[in-house]
C-alpha cells in the first residue's frame, strides 16, 4: 500500500482520537476528580484564606495604604513585617516576596507572589526545566523553582532562624501562589532537608501551602511530603493539570491547537499505569484540598465544599475543557471561595457547639486521620511501583534520610522485580524468624 493511501487513514484514526478526547473532556467535570475524596474540616483549612491575603498584600507598595485590598483589609499588622523584597532586592533570581510574623496564629511566614507577566525573569525560572534535568531526595524536581528556592532559602535562612529562635513553638509557614506557590514548594523541601540551618526545628513546625501550583515535582516527592506540603486547587484550574512541560505551555500560547492536540494525544495513546511508573513526570505537590463549586449542565456558583486527600494515581491528571479554566487561577478567587467555604463549615459547626475537650478530641483524631492516610498513600505508591517511595516503619516514623539512587539507566524496577520488592516487604510485616531460622507468623 503506497504512501498516499496510508494519509486518509492516519488523518481518521487521529480525528476520531481527538473527538473522543473532546467528548470525554466536555463530559468530564472537575467534581469527578475528587468524589471520593473526604471533606475537609474548618480546622485544617483555616489558614488559607489567612494566607492567600498575605499573598495579596505582597502587590501592594504600601501596606499602610493599600490599594486592593479586599473586604476586610490583608489582617497584616505593617509592624509585624520583617522585610520585603522587591525585584531589585531578587536581581531576577525569584519572585518578590514577604517575610511576616504573625503572632496573632504564632506563626512566621514567608509569602511570595504569583508571575509578573512583564518581567522576563519570571519566565527565565518558569522555563529553566528539562524533563529529569534535576534530582532531588531521590526524585524529579522543576530546575528552576528549585534554584529559586535555594536561592531564598540563602538568603532568609538565617533572618528565619533567629525569628524562629526569638518565638518558640511558632510554626513556619511558606505560601506562594502560581509560580511562586511552586517555589515555596521547592522551598519546603529545600527547609525540611536543611533543618539544622534553621536551628534544629521539627519537621512537624514546617508547613507549605501551595496555591494553584504548578506540576513540580515527582509524584514520590509529593506522595512522601504530603504531611508538610498543602496544594489548594479551585474547582476548573488548569494549571495543575497540565501535564505539558511548562516550557512548551509558553511555546504554545499563540497556537492553542498545538497544545490540545499534544494532550490529546498523551490522554489517548499512553495509558496512567505507564504514566505512574516514569519517575521523572512531574505532578502537584502534597495533600490536595480541591475547593469544588459548580456542578455539571448547572449555571452559577454553588455553596463551596473543599474536598482533600493524598492521592496516588489519578492526581489531576487531565485538563478539563472550560471556560472558567483560567478564572479558576486567579488568587483573588481562590481567597474568595476559601473564605465562603470556612464561614459555611463554622456556620455547619456552631450548629453542633461541642465542649472544648470534645473538640481537642476531634482534632487529635484529625491529626492522626492525616497521619493514617498518609501512609496509606505511601503503601499505594509503593504497590504500584513508584520509585523511591519511602514505607513508613512499623513504628510510624517516616525513614527521611533514607535516599535511593537507582541507575539512571533503569530509574523504575522491572515488572517482576518490583513484585517481588512489594511482596517481601509484605512477609516481612506478617511472618518473623524464630531461633532456629524458620518463618513464623509475627505475634
């Protein structure tokens, strides 16, 4: 069969490929991402609209006279600011950010902003990537976020410390939005593998609230910090799912079609279970808290519920067509519907006025809900052969020095081979050997 007869059928596999592909995505909505996901608790989603404020508060020139604010002002004190840094303080390096202490929630944060689409030297960090370019804890990591938040972490490590030393107990919290959501994320992991130059703090104190963030980092690496890093996503946002390298996302700005039809085919020819076991694909980093607000073939905002879990597969893995997909990515609309979705869950809670010790009762039991999912996820990844998944011990305890580096020849096990890795593991927890060498079942 000659050449030109080959081109008509090419031409109608590949359109009907890309028809199914916008079917499904017309049909699928971002609700179904989540379903099964539990519900979150005023509690554990009580800083972020808190935090997604401080964000804002690093646009405004003069904090004593701000010009955006939105109802209710930032809840920044200007007094209890440690320092800013501007564009000429970063010389390019990383977005602009604020160093706070809020001692209203006895809390030292550190807030960086989301991409200034005027200056080049937030593309130079956005587009400073190559697929496996950069090794991190044994996984994959965004090269240029990551020398962002190495660079951040050099300059404030020290201003933290002795904040952190000047205040004790308060925890340490890093927020960022868009591209500065994915350099804090960066920046927790750079502070959880550095905690010595911050004075010795607890792994428990560092935290990482990541809004709308970019996909960053290795699916490992945000299974494995899943207890310090927080992604906060809004119903239809886009940028999370884009699995596209973001370097070709900017490429294709000026030819959408390019860009659905390379989704188009990665959603229709490589199936998820190949897709998980590529060490150096990257995803949104930590717990997810999705913040769902519409529903499908309905118009209008419904009341927010924000759902959350430590997900394995199916992180977000497919851009939904719609046309709040951009709006989504707004930071001035993630603090909105944060704030409606913790006045709805106090208002659920001062129905049901609990006593004070039920309530620290109730977070204990969240505490170790987290703690409990959290492995749960680890087992997954590990099941399903993710490399470089750290099992927590039988004593609950996560190994964090622990750093395997496979050939980079081989970076994922053969089939077989991680078989018979998950089922050992598995014996090992069931049966021990007695004095004389046998297999007996663990008492």
């Amino acid at each position: 069969m000659s050449i030109a007869c080959c081109l008509p059928v090419v031409e109608c596999v590949y359109c009907l490929a890309c028809t199914r592909w916008v079917w499904q995505r017309c049909l699928h909505t971002t609700g179904y991402d989540s379903e099964t996901w539990g519900l979150a608790s005023s509690g554990e989603f009580e800083p972020v609209p808190r935090l997604c404020r401080f964000i804002l508060a690093v646009y405004e020139d003069d904090l004593e006279d701000p010009q955006w604010a939105p109802p209710g002002g930032y809840g920044i004190e200007p007094r209890w600011v440690v320092r800013r840094r501007t564009y000429e303080h970063t010389r390019g390096h990383a977005p602009t950010y604020l160093l706070y202490v809020d001692h209203r929630h006895s809390d030292v944060v550190l807030a960086v902003r989301g991409m200034d689409m005027a200056k080049e030297s937030d593309y130079g960090v956005l587009l400073d990537n190559r697929i496996g370019q950069r090794r991190f804890d044994g996984g994959y990591v965004h090269n240029g976020l990551l020398n962002a938040a190495e660079w951040v972490f050099d300059a404030e490590c020290d201003v933290l410390r002795d904040l952190l030393h000047r205040n004790p107990g308060y925890t340490l919290t890093f927020a960022g939005h868009s591209l500065g959501s994915g350099v804090v994320a960066m920046l927790a992991l750079v502070a959880v593998q550095n905690r010595e130059r911050l004075g010795g703090v607890e792994r428990n104190r560092i935290r990482c609230f990541a809004m709308a963030p970019p996909r960053c980092m290795s699916l490992n690496l945000a299974v494995r910090y899943a207890d310090v890093i927080n992604a906060v996503i809004l119903q239809d946002d886009f940028l999370p799912r884009t699995d596209i390298p973001l370097e070709d996302i900017i490429k294709s700005l000026f030819c959408l079609p390019c860009l659905l039809c390379g989704n188009c085919l990665v959603d229709t020819c490589i199936p998820e279970s190949v897709m998980l076991r590529d060490p150096r694909r990257l995803y949104a980093p930590g717990r997810l808290y999705h913040i769902v607000e519409r529903k499908p073939f309905r118009c209008g905002r419904y009341p927010p519920a924000v759902r959350t879990a430590v997900p394995v597969d199916g992180r977000f893995e497919h851009i939904v067509l719609s046309c709040n997909a951009i709006s989504d990515h707004a930071i001035i609309w993630i603090e909105r519907e944060a704030q409606r979705a913790i006045d709805l869950m106090l208002e659920s809670e001062r129905t049901m006025t609990a006593p004070e010790n039920q309530r620290m009762d109730a977070e204990t039991t969240l505490t170790r809900d987290h703690g409990e999912e959290h492995q749960a996820a680890l087992r997954r990844a590990a099941t399903l052969g993710i490399a470089d998944v750290n099992l927590p011990s039988p004593y609950g305890t996560f190994n964090e020095n622990m750093t395997l580096e496979p050939d980079e020849g081989s970076p994922v096990l053969s089939e077989s081979g991680r078989r018979r890795t998950v089922w050992n593991e598995w014996i090992a927890r069931i049966f021990e050997k007695d004095e004389s060498g046998q297999m007996v079942p663990r008492r």
